[in-house]
C-alpha cells in the first residue's frame, strides 16, 4: 500500500518547472501569464493581467491521478453506461407492455 508523502497531501497540485527544472510559483514565469492555484503573487495582480491557460495547463492542473483515482473513474463510468443501458431497455419494455395492453385484441389477453 503507498501512501502520500506530506507535500503531496498538502501540495495536491503537481508543480511546474522551467526547462532549467526550477519550480515555476509566478505568473510572470509562465510564457502565457495564466494565474494558477497556489501562486505566490495571486493577491498582487490586477483582472487585465490575467493571461488565458493553455488547455495543456488545464490537462496538468486537472488530469492528476493515480493508478487508483484512474481505476475508479473508470468503474463509476462503465456503471454510468450500464445504468443508462438498463433505463433505455426498461423504457422499451414499458412502451411495448402499453401497446399490448391497448392493442385491439386487449379484450381477449383479459
């Protein structure tokens, strides 16, 4: 069994780093000036200073899961699909009941 070291517990968040592997903690480090959570000058910049976040800094900050976090996405969305399956096919079986029901030989099933 792993567990998490104490900076990752506090620090859920991966870092990133420059090319020269020094932890990026800036805005102003970042080639597109996008905020992210956890800098350290978060509280000192103004709304039009804000840059726009690559959609490959959104994947880093948001697709960060273990092996386990993965495994249990993946279970919860198959057992979404199979109960969606399940409602359609209840949804067929109903409609087909209802036109047995009120078809003109009902009379005689009764």
């Amino acid at each position: 069994a792993s567990t998490m070291s104490t900076t990752e517990a506090q620090d859920p968040v991966k870092s990133e780093t420059n090319k020269d592997e020094s932890v990026i903690r800036s805005r102003k480090e970042r080639p597109t000036g996008s905020t992210h959570f956890g800098d350290a000058d978060w509280d000192e910049e103004r709304p039009d200073e804000i840059g726009d976040a690559t959609w490959g800094e959104v994947a880093k900050a948001c697709c960060v899961h273990d092996a386990k976090e993965w495994g249990k996405i993946f279970v919860g969305a198959c057992g979404a699909l199979f109960f969606l399956y399940f409602f359609l096919f209840a949804l067929e079986l109903l409609g087909n009941s209802a036109k047995v029901l009120g078809g003109c030989r009902a009379g005689g099933l009764l």
